[in-house]
C-alpha cells in the first residue's frame, strides 16, 4: 500500500465518525454552525481558484460567513430548530443555485470558455456555497438520516463510476476537463443510484412521503435520483474545470491525501440544493 493510499485511509477513518457524530448528535444550530465552518474554508479556496485579489478575498470569505450568521441567527431569517428555515428562503436560494447547474454549468462546460471574471466567479461561488449550506442544513433539520440518504447518491454515483470506469471505461466523458473520466463510468453510476433509489422505496412514508407510493411515484423518484446523479457530475467536471484553469491539482491542503475542502465537495454542491427542493415539495 503507497503512502499517498494510507494517508487517504487515515484522513476518511478520522472524518467520516466525526461527520456522522455531527449530523446525528448535533441540533439544526449546531450543525448549521459546524457546516458553515467547513463552508467558510471551502470559500477560501475558492476565492483561490478564482485568483481573488487580497481585499477581494477578504470581502467574499466574510460575506460568505455573514450570509450564514444571518440566515442562522437572524429573527428575521425565521430559522427554528424544529422547522428549519421557512419555505421561501429553501425555495429561492435553492432555486438559483439549482437553476445554475441545470442551466448555465451545463452550456459553460460544454461551450469550453475560458471564464476569466473574477467579479462572476465570486458571484458564481458564493450562490454555490451559500445554496449548499442552506441545503444541507434544511435536510439535517427535516432528519439526518434523510440528509445522510441524499449525500449517500452522490458517494454511491462517485464509486461506482470510478470502479466501472475503470473496469470498461473507452470512451472519455470529457478529456479536457478530466480526462480519467469515462461515458461507461457514468452509466455504472446511473445503474448504480437506480438501484439504491428503489431500495429506498420502503423509507419513503419514514422520510414524510404521505401520497400513494404506486408505480408512478416509484419511476418519478427513481428519475430524481438520477438527474441529482447527473447533476453531481456537473459539479465534479465544473470543480475539475476552475483547478484546470488555475493550473493546480486540488483545491487546497488541509485535507491529507484528498486535497481542499472543495475536492471532496464538489459534487455535494450541485447534488445538495435540489435534493432540498425535492423534499421540501415531496415530504411533509
């Protein structure tokens, strides 16, 4: 076993109890917290693959960690630890962010372009981690486990493509970006959520799903669960896109063995805002 391999190993056996501690022994306030941490060093390497000049990089870190404090602790913003945020703002924030990767990630990746603004990558980058941590906070706040399953699809999505990929990959999703990636890896991770999806089913009325769980509703959560898939292959090659331009090969360090805070969430954040919208609409 290389070392750069035990480093990984150690790094995952460390994070992952502390994570789950967090999102199961944590309130919504606590969680919100301790995610809006990891969120805020996650905008720090993004003002960095973004080349934000020194005040520009204070100015998007402490807006990112203001807009958090606010929506957390602001009467106004009418978070409660029982219902979380009211609808509006899960429905508007995750709303944009959504409409981002559905839209406007697709037609920047697919299109090549060089986007050299810093002014539109910050505004880029804050609606995405803003949306993220609102996302993942509302989900915790509804059940952890429901938070836990959704995160779960992107992991699941990310295994399998890597192992099918490699195993009968041959025809390269996008060379440019990343080139280890394979159009077979991406059905692997299609095959792969579908089942897990169906395996669901029997959770659906403990997660609040109170209609009748007939055929139809099962092949339109099985089509959610795949495009929150396919979306979180956007937020993987967009990530891939931003390191490429600014010529590095991880986000950040603070991670041994698996780079930034960014490389390990970067398809959580194209997958976690309209998860949160699914349920928001779907459950009670």
């Amino acid at each position: 076993m290389s070392r750069v391999l035990k480093t990984r190993i150690i790094t995952a056996l460390v994070l992952i109890p502390l994570t789950l501690a967090a999102l199961f022994g944590l309130p919504p306030r606590g969680w919100g917290a301790v995610t809006l941490a990891v969120v805020v060093v996650a905008a720090a390497e993004w003002a960095e693959l973004a080349v934000l000049e020194k005040r520009a990089w204070l100015l998007f870190v402490g807006a990112t960690l203001f807009a958090g404090c606010v929506l957390l602790l602001d009467p106004a913003a009418g978070f409660t630890p029982e219902h979380g945020w009211a609808g509006p703002v899960v429905s508007w924030i995750c709303g944009a962010a959504t409409v981002f990767w559905l839209v406007v990630a697709p037609a920047w990746l697919v299109s090549g372009r060089r986007v050299t603004s810093r002014f539109v990558l910050a505004i880029v980058g804050w609606l995405v981690l803003v949306a993220t941590w609102v996302a993942v906070v509302a989900l915790q706040t509804r059940s952890p486990g429901l938070l836990l399953a959704m995160m779960a699809i992107v992991w699941i999505a990310d295994t399998a493509a890597y192992f099918v990929g490699r195993r009968f990959g041959r025809r390269k999703l996008a060379p440019s970006i990343s080139p280890g990636k394979t159009w077979e890896g991406v059905y692997g991770a299609l095959a792969a959520v579908a089942i897990y999806a169906l395996l669901l089913l029997p959770f659906a009325a403990a997660a609040g799903y109170t209609r009748s769980l007939d055929a139809n509703a099962a092949a339109i959560w099985v089509a959610l669960a795949l495009l929150l898939t396919g979306m979180s292959i956007i937020g993987d090659l967009f990530e891939s896109q931003l390191k490429r331009q600014r010529g590095v090969k991880d986000s950040g360090a603070i991670l041994p063995g698996h780079g930034g805070v960014l490389d390990r969430i970067d398809a959580l954040t194209a997958a976690m805002p309209p998860a949160a919208l699914i349920a928001h609409h779907l459950l009670r």
